[in-house]
C-alpha cells in the first residue's frame, strides 16, 4: 500500500485542480449555454501572465496571483460573456467554431510571444513538506489541495446562499422570469463568466510549477477536467469537483501500472477514456440540453446554371493544369493545396451538409498516412492498390466514430470525437500499427508506365487527377437522394426518422465516406514528402481544420477551395507566415466567422418569425377586414389581401 501513496498523493493534488477548472466549465455552460473549449486556453494564459509579472518583472507571488485574477475575472470575463451572448440560440456547430477559435487564438498569441519551447515555472509555494508512511508530501500540493477544495466549497455556498447565487442557478432554466425579479439575466451571466474564468486562471497558475510552462501542454491539461464534467453530467457542480480527483487520481495510478510500451500512452488518455465512457454509457437525455435553433447552416440559395458551373469548372481546370508552368519552385505547395482540398471537401460533406460534428477529423488522415506506409514498404503493394486500401482502412474508423453520433449530437458529439482524437494520438499512434516506436512513417513515389511520379511536375498532374475524381464524387453525392437525406438529417433528424428513413444508417455512411477521402490525402500526403510523423495529426490540427472551413462559409466546394488556399497557399508563399502566426490568425478570424453565422441566423430566425406572425394577422385572413383598410390607404403588404 505504501507504494501506492505517492500516486495517490500526485493524483488528489493535480485532481482537485482539474476539478476546479471542471467546475467553472459547468458553470459557465449551464449558465450561458455555451461550452468553452478555449477554458484550458485560458489556464495557460494566466499562467504565462503570472509568470511574466513574477519571474519577468519580480513582482511578488501574492499581488501577481492577485492581479492575474483580477484580469480573468474583468476584462477577460466581460470579453468573454459579450462573445457567447451572441451564442445563445444558434446551431451548436457555431458554438464550437467560436470556442475552438478561442483556444487557437490564445494560444497560436502565447506561441508567437513566448516561443514553443517549455520553460520551467519557479516553484513559489513551500516546497518543503512530511511524511506519511515515508513518503514526502510537500505543502506546495496541501496548499493547492486546499485551495481548490476551498473555492469548489465556497461557490457551492454562494450558489445556495447568496440572491445572486439563486439568480445564477435559475438563469439555466428561464433567463426571462429572472429578469422579471429585478435581476438582470446579463449581470447574472458576468458573474459567471467571472468566477469561471478565475477559476481557470487559478488552475493554470497552481499547474504551472509542476507542469512547465507550455502552451500546448497546459491547454490539453486543463481539458482533461472535460472527464470531471462527464462524471458531474454537466449539471453538478460537487460532483464535477469529485470526478476531478477521480480522473487524477486514475491518470496517476495508470502511470504506475501503464509505464511501459505499448501502454505508456494510457496514463494521459485516462480523462479521456472517462469522457468516452459516460458519453456512450449514460442516457443521452441525461445530460442538459441547450435552447437552439434547428436550422441548418445551408442558406437556401438558387442553383447554378449547368452552363455556367460547366465555364467556370473548366476554366479552373484550365487554371490547375498549367500550375506547374507557372509556379516554379512553388509546386509542392500546390500539390500539398490538391491534398488540402481533399480533406476539406471530406469534412465540409460532414459538417456543413450532414449536420455532424467532428473533432478528430486528423485522425482520419493519421489512418490513411499509416496504411499507405505499410502497403507500400512493408507488403510492397501496387501503389495504386495501396491508395484505395488506404481509404478503406480508415472507413471502420469513420464507422467506430459514427457510434457516438448514433446516440449523441451537437456538443456531446464534438467532445466524444475530440476524446477519440486523443485517444488516437497517445495510445494507437505509438503502435506497431500506425507509426510504431520512431513515430514515423515513410512511403515511396510511384512510378506508372510514362508517368514518372517521382518528379513533382508529374506527381502534381496524378494528385490533380486524383483530388478532381475525389471531389467529383463528393458534389456527386451531395446532389444525388443521399445528399438530400443528408441536408434533411442536418435540418432536422426526427422528422427524417418519422417517415421511416434510416437516420442512424444515413449517419454511419456519411462519417464512412468522409473517413475514406481523409484516408485518401494522408495517403497522398506521406506520399509527397516521403515521410510523416504524428505532429500534423494530433487533436489541434482536428482543431485546425474546423477552425478554417468555419472561416469560408457553409458551402461544400467553394468552402473547401478556399480553405485549402488558406491553409496550404497562403502560408506557402509567405514565409513569415509560420505555424504559430497561422494558428494565432486562423484563430481570431473564426471567431469573427462565427459570430458573423449566427448574427446571420438570428435575422433569419427574426424575419421568419415576422413572416408568421404577419400570417396570423386579422385583416390579412379576413377579406371582409382588410378592403376597408385598403381603401383607406393603409399599406398593407402585397400579397395579404386576397
């Protein structure tokens, strides 16, 4: 037992704090109704903020603990509640968008200020300590014990005490009544908004000394108490606080018993596997559901002309064809932009025209760069064999997806896929067979009949016919029965199952065909640099994506056209343009995105509203009624007379 201690010790330290920042999430969603995926980009701000004042500047640790509360609990917190206001009934894919934003933008600023190296964070508590049964425990870890113990108490306290408190646990249920009571649902919300973004803020300080100073490291941490809300269903606030240590304490004993490969990448998927686990365990009607529209995201627009979709499709042909002529030393940037618009093309046909959500969109294309690798150096394949088995490898991963979405949708569906995505990268990455112990892979250029692949001009033209046979299917499947099913799953599900239409079946085959194109450009992409590690595959390249289709619209083609330029042309051409400046402006630019869609969804929301109720009007039903208006000049709209 005494060896255990340790662990147990580590894991109610680091769990309490998880449990904290788990309890300002579940605050803030259940009083906003907005899940924050940037709550972890937000603990590692404060971090680096405490660190610049105390370390930097020499501030001492209170005032500069004082004063990066004081930051999270105003300015940020007001910024904050001022962006999810918007937010509060649209479809939950913008409310995603947004918050992903969120943790890019936060976190792509902490790259570009303080560099991606980890820095070591000062110790400032004591760290001398006792002994219990020979093992030292330090009162740096009592101290923060405590403190997150303290505060998850004394909100709890708040809640049931104070009239403001009352106030914030009924805004969930009826903002409107509360209103009514002489209490502003907004002051409410900002109170929210400040407690929560403290409470993050006091996680990241108290992590830091432990952890390190990275930005990456310290958001994903944080996002571990994503496990503590499973466990407190979203709603409970104690219990949210005892998942934390529960998921602490589990991922610390799993370090014990999980250090050795092929299971050492278990200790840091535990809060994960948790998440999985009730999500697909517990009854979906459990969790709390947000108040938002059933719209799709699709605006109906007229279709095209066949003669001019004909012109323009042929005259960007035409432009693509004579790249490699043009472009000079720039061409791989162009082949890596064909494959870019696979796997855009591949999550727009998901997100925008089915409806779904998905956060681990990199792992699909991880399964395609894997399998394209062990076709072709380890069983020798035919190239061309190996690119389709490539696809069809990854379609049981897009099925094992599909099973949350089964029983899940919006929010729920975007952290079950985000849990898999980080279950993908520490626990199957590392196997034998994805990218083994190196991390790894490497595949080779074809050579077929007179076409020399090896040579980037006539590797461009076989990826160029390739990536237009992909996306032709694509829009062929978005304009066939399956794509109306499809848009009408989006719309909404329950009336498609009404009229005895498969909606789980529609739902597995549209995440097994995104899952097959994705497979498809990691195949293309290992080969075209000849070899890939797992770095462009992890969750915040999922992240990644989402963030960028959000930033070109809803469409299916031309979203996707546009984000591929963005995330492979743009970056290619300008140099100082690297990864952290493109994570920080990608970022920043989807929120804006999303608050530009759900501005656009409230005034179609407004103006069908007011078409109904101008329906309902007396003189507009009653001819007897509406003549004399008429008569008498009253402007009555065309139309309601009859």
């Amino acid at each position: 037992m005494s060896d255990l201690i340790p662990f147990l010790v580590t894991g109610i330290a680091s769990g309490s704090l998880y449990g904290l920042a788990g309890i300002g999430l579940v605050l803030t969603y259940r009083t906003s109704g907005v899940f924050n995926f940037g709550h972890g980009a937000l603990a590692a701000g404060a971090a680096f903020f405490f660190y610049t004042l105390h370390v930097t500047h020499g501030v001492a640790w209170p005032f500069a603990a004082f004063l990066t509360l004081l930051l999270f609990g105003g300015p940020v917190a007001w910024a904050l509640e001022r962006l999810t206001r918007s937010l509060g009934d649209v479809p939950e894919a913008v409310v995603v968008v947004a918050t992903v934003g969120l943790l890019l933008g936060i976190e792509g600023f902490l790259f570009i200020q303080y560099g991606t190296s980890l820095r070591q964070s000062p110790e400032f508590l004591p760290t001398s300590g006792f002994d219990i049964s020979g093992v030292t425990v330090t009162y740096s870890k009592v101290i923060s014990f405590a403190i997150a113990t303290a505060s998850a108490f004394g909100l709890y306290a708040f809640l049931r005490r104070h009239r403001l408190g009352v106030a914030m646990r009924a805004v969930v249920d009826n903002p409107t009544l509360v209103a009514l009571s002489a209490v502003s649902p907004r002051r409410v919300r900002l109170t929210a908004w400040s407690i929560g973004s403290m409470f993050a803020a006091l996680s990241g300080i108290l992590l830091a000394p432990t952890l390190g100073l990275d930005a990456n490291l310290l958001t994903f941490l944080v996002v571990q108490a994503f496990g503590a809300c499973a466990i407190g269903m979203f709603s409970s606030l104690p219990l949210t606080y005892l998942g934390g240590i529960t998921v602490g304490v589990a991922a610390s004993l799993a370090t014990k018993y999980f250090s050795r490969a092929p299971f050492n990448g278990v200790p840091p998927a535990v809060p994960f596997l948790v998440l999985l686990v009730v999500l697909l365990t517990v009854p979906a009607t459990r969790f709390p559901k947000r108040r938002a529209s059933l719209r799709s995201l699709i605006p109906e627009t007229k279709p095209m002309r066949r003669g001019t979709a004909a012109v323009l499709s042929g005259a960007g042909m035409v432009g693509l064809a004579i790249v490699p002529a043009v472009v000079g030393t720039h061409l791989p940037v162009w082949i890596a932009a064909l494959d870019s618009l696979i796997i855009f093309g591949s999550l727009a046909l998901l997100i925008w025209t089915s409806g779904q959500i998905s956060l681990c969109h990199a792992a699909f294309v991880a399964v395609g760069v894997t399998t394209m690798s062990h076709m072709t150096n380890g069983l020798h394949l035919p190239w061309g064999a190996a690119l389709l088995i490539s696809g069809f490898v990854a379609v049981p991963v897009g099925a094992l997806v599909a099973v949350p979405a089964i029983r899940l949708s919006g929010l729920y569906l975007a952290l079950a896929t985000l849990g898999f995505g980080v279950l993908m990268q520490f626990v199957f990455f590392p196997t034998y067979f994805m990218f083994g112990e190196t991390l790894q892979v490497s595949a080779p250029r074809p050579r077929l009949g007179f076409l020399d692949a090896t040579h980037d001009k006539q590797f461009y033209l076989l990826v160029l016919a390739i990536t237009v046979a992909c996306i032709a299917v694509m829009v062929a499947i978005a304009g066939s029965r399956l794509g109306r099913l499809l848009r009408a799953m989006a719309e909404t599900p329950t009336m498609l199952a009404t009229h005895g239409l498969g909606v789980n079946v529609t739902r597995l085959i549209v995440f097994c065909v995104s899952a097959f194109f994705a497979g498809i450009a990691g195949a293309l992409a290992v080969t075209q640099y000849g070899t890939a590690s797992t770095a462009p595959y992890g969750p915040v390249s999922s992240l990644l994506f989402v963030a960028v289709l959000a930033m070109c619209g809803t469409r299916l083609l031309r979203s996707s056209v546009l984000a591929a330029a963005l995330l492979s042309i743009v970056p290619g051409y300008l140099t100082s343009f690297d990864v952290s400046r493109q994570t920080f402006a990608f970022g920043v630019v989807a929120v804006a995105a999303a608050i530009v869609i759900a501005k656009r969804e409230v005034i179609s929301q407004m103006t069908t509203r007011f078409a109904r109720t101008s329906r309902r009007r007396p003189w507009a039903t009653s001819p007897a009624a509406a003549a004399p208006r008429a008569a008498a000049g009253s402007r009555v709209p065309a139309g309601m007379v009859r």
